[in-house]
C-alpha cells in the first residue's frame, strides 16, 4: 500500500485526505495543532515507500514546505483524482494536486505545488508556474502563463494569450 504524509489538517489538508483516501493511499497527518503529530516531526516518516505532499492554502507557505521535504530527501506526492482529465500530452510536476472535475489539456505544464481545484480549466498551451492556486472553476484559455504562487479566483476567465 502507498503511504502518504499530509502536512497540514485545514481545509485544504480535509480535501487532500479524500482525494488520497480514494486513490488508496494509507495516511498520516502532521500539523502543529497536534502535539503527537507537529509538522517538524516529517523527516521521522521519510522512507521508499512513503510519499509527502505539503497541504497549506497558502501558496509561498506551501513551496516553503515542498522545498523543506524535497532537501530532507523526502518524495513529493502528485494526486489527481480519478474523474479529472489530464492530458497525456501536459505535464503536472510534484506536490500538485489535482481536484475532481479539472480539465488539464493539451501542452500545458504544470509547477510544483499547484492546486487545481474543482471544475477548473486549463486549455492547450498554458504554463502554470510554481505555487499557483486556480480555484474552483476558473478558466485558464490557451496560450497563458500564470506567475509563480498567483492564485486565480473562483469562476475567474483569463482570456487566451492575455498574459505572456
């Protein structure tokens, strides 16, 4: 069985954990909120089979703690739920999470420690830096590139080949 860490147990944390429990991931939670299990304790759980993804809404809080695993030889997750559709052609890089209904497509690449929350839309082309939140059911037209740690409202459009 996969192991995952989840660090943090917020919203954001309760979300990765049902993502997680349904790809069939066995999990732990850290968070500083509960003295057995603080955030600092992560390098304890680092081995082959395990598996970290840092869950903080948070965007720089977020790449902070990516990077801080990533040093101490842990593996970042990347989940994305079953009934998302991410193109074989797009690449999503580690500690992203992709939420149900999103839609990836093609030659789209995707930073380390993206959310991609529900229903959203990411068309052809489009280059997501590091950090970046696209809420729930935002759409990213084609030819786009969204800075490092923005985070693009719910229901917000970027028309296509606006920002560069």
């Amino acid at each position: 069985m996969k192991r995952l860490v989840i660090l943090g147990s917020g919203g954001y944390g309760r979300t990765v954990y049902d993502v997680a429990e349904q790809l069939g991931y066995s999990i732990t939670v850290l968070d500083d909120s509960d003295n057995v299990h603080p955030l600092d304790s992560f390098s304890l759980y680092i081995s082959d089979d395990t598996e970290f993804i840092p869950a903080f809404g948070n965007n720089e809080f977020r790449l902070e703690w990516l990077e801080r695993i990533e040093k101490a030889g842990g593996k970042p997750a990347t989940l994305v739920h079953p009934s998302a559709y991410v193109s074989p052609r797009a690449h999503v890089s580690e500690g992203c999470v992709i939420l149900p209904g999103a839609v990836i497509n093609t030659g789209t690449r995707i930073g380390k420690g993206c959310i991609i929350n529900l229903g959203a839309t990411v068309d052809h082309d489009v280059i997501i830096e590091d950090g970046v939140h696209l809420c729930v059911r935002c759409i990213i037209k084609g030819e786009n590139r969204i800075s490092c740690c923005e985070k693009i409202e719910a229901g917000e459009i970027i028309e296509r080949a606006t920002r560069k």
